[in-house]
C-alpha cells in the first residue's frame, strides 16, 4: 500500500501552527501586543492566540531553536507590523512557505512521520530534503 500523506500535509499539521505560535508569541511577549491585538493581525481567534502562547496548541515540533527559522519569524513580524503590510502579502507568504523549507530540509517533521505512520523510516525519506 502507498502511504499518501505529503510533506505539505504533514506541515499543515506540524510546522504552520509551530510558526503561528511562534508569531504570536513575539507579538504578545517581545512586542506587547494584547491577546485580541496578536489575533486581530493573525487572522485568528483570541483563544487560539491564548493556547499559543500557553504552548497548548502549536508544539508539535521544536522549531524555536534554529536561528533560520527565528530569522524568518522576525522578518514576517516585521511585515505584520508594517503598516503596509497588506502590500507585502506576498512577501510574507514567501517568508512562511521558506520557514516549511528550512523545517523540512532540517528534517524536523521527521518525528511527527514517525507519530502518523509508525513504518515510516526517516533514514530513506528524503523527500522533504
């Protein structure tokens, strides 16, 4: 049997909302940013913003460490704070669709493989790579 589950699958359940938190964290923590605010420019609920920063919800794979990805936050921080930030929508569509590179290529999606197909065997998975 073909096991059909994608690299882009896989990020939509692991990396985007590991990067989401990520947003919301530094906009509640480093800039201050109320729980409603943070949501507001996220395009997402308060209470998602709450589990996020409470690390209830986006903590399925350790992102938070690799300087890449912190780059790459701060970059579409920079964006969402901007007030012409509907203007660089797409540059902050790149810098998220960049992060999932950085994350695949560092194989950080590897575990939750492991965790949604348990034949899976990261040593011959290179797709992401």
């Amino acid at each position: 049997m073909i096991d059909l589950i994608v690299p882009c699958e896989v990020a939509v359940k692991s990396t985007v909302p590991a990067v989401k938190a990520l947003l919301a964290k530094e906009l509640v923590e480093k800039h201050k940013l109320r729980q409603d605010e943070t949501a507001e420019i996220l395009g997402i609920s308060q209470s998602a913003v709450s589990k996020y920063t409470r690390n209830l919800r986006g903590s399925v794979i350790e992102i938070n460490d690799f300087k890449e990805v912190s780059d790459l936050v701060d970059k579409m921080i920079m964006i969402l704070m901007s007030e012409k930030r509907a203007y660089q929508k797409t540059e902050f569509m790149n810098s998220f669709c960049e992060t999932c590179r950085v994350v695949r290529k560092a194989r950080l999606m590897c575990k939750f493989c492991l965790k949604t197909d348990p034949t899976f065997d990261a040593e011959k998975c290179d797709f992401c790579l």
